[in-house]
C-alpha cells in the first residue's frame, strides 16, 4: 500500500467533500463545508486524510471533549477498499487521542449501516444501548435530525 496518513490541509477541502459525497456520508441538513471549517477551529490536528500520491482516498474526523473521544467522518475510496484504510485512519485517530490522555474513543453508526457496524465489530468496538439525542443549534440545511 502507497497510501500514507497526514493532517487535512484546505486544498483538500474539494476532495474530502467528494470523497465523504461518494461514501454516502453527507445529509442535506448537514452542511460538509461548514463541518470542515468548523473542525479547522478546534483540534485541527485531529483531523485526518489518507492519500496515495496527490488523491485523498480517506479521511476520519476526531475530536476529544476531556471525557471521551469521537470519531466522525470515516471514509475510504470504493477504488480503494480493501487495502486497510480505514484500519489506518482508526488506528492513527486512537493513537493521537490517546497521546492526549483520552479513555475511550466512541461514535454514532446509522442502525442501517451494516458494513460500517461489521468493520467496527472486527476493531473490537463493542455495541451499547443509549438514547442519542440532539438539538441544532446552527442550521446548515433543510431538515433532518440534529
């Protein structure tokens, strides 16, 4: 594999945004730009994209509140699948969260999501019963959940 791991940088803004638009990730009433610049503000560094040569073929957005950490944002390129990408991208998000004192890494899957729920199962991710709950606060666009 010649694909390596490094921070987002704003010239990828246009590939990520296509990337996370191919994968399925984006939702009218979530603006991609908006998250993106939103990230840029806090924790930057944990933000991360996996390229092979000059193409953005992965990314997963982190974040660490002082109690746990979250994953957002994790994709990789359908041309690309297979090759542990998304593997590296978990592996390297725990460890910069980890590096930070953090306990637990969590995340939000959409309960009909099964391949993401299989491949957080063989990272030994454990399922648990919660109410996720939200409020928006910034509207970014037409409907949807928080």
């Amino acid at each position: 594999m010649n694909v390596r791991i490094r921070s987002f940088r704003t010239a990828d803004e246009d590939a990520v945004v296509a990337l996370w638009e191919q994968t399925g990730l984006t939702r009218p009433w979530n603006d991609p730009r908006a998250d993106i610049r939103r990230k840029l503000t806090v924790q930057p560094e944990l933000f991360l994209v996996a390229v092979d040569g000059d193409a953005v073929v992965g990314s997963v957005m982190a974040g660490y509140d002082g109690r746990r950490g979250w994953l957002y944002y994790l994709a990789s390129a359908p041309s690309h699948r297979g090759q542990g990408i998304g593997r590296a991208l978990v592996a390297e998000a725990e460890r910069l969260l980890e590096a930070m004192g953090c306990p637990k890494v969590q995340l939000m899957v959409r309960p009909d999501n099964a391949s993401a729920r299989g491949f957080y199962d063989a990272l030994g991710y454990v399922s648990f019963e919660t109410w996720a709950t939200g409020r928006r606060l910034i509207v970014d666009g037409p409907g949807g959940p928080a």
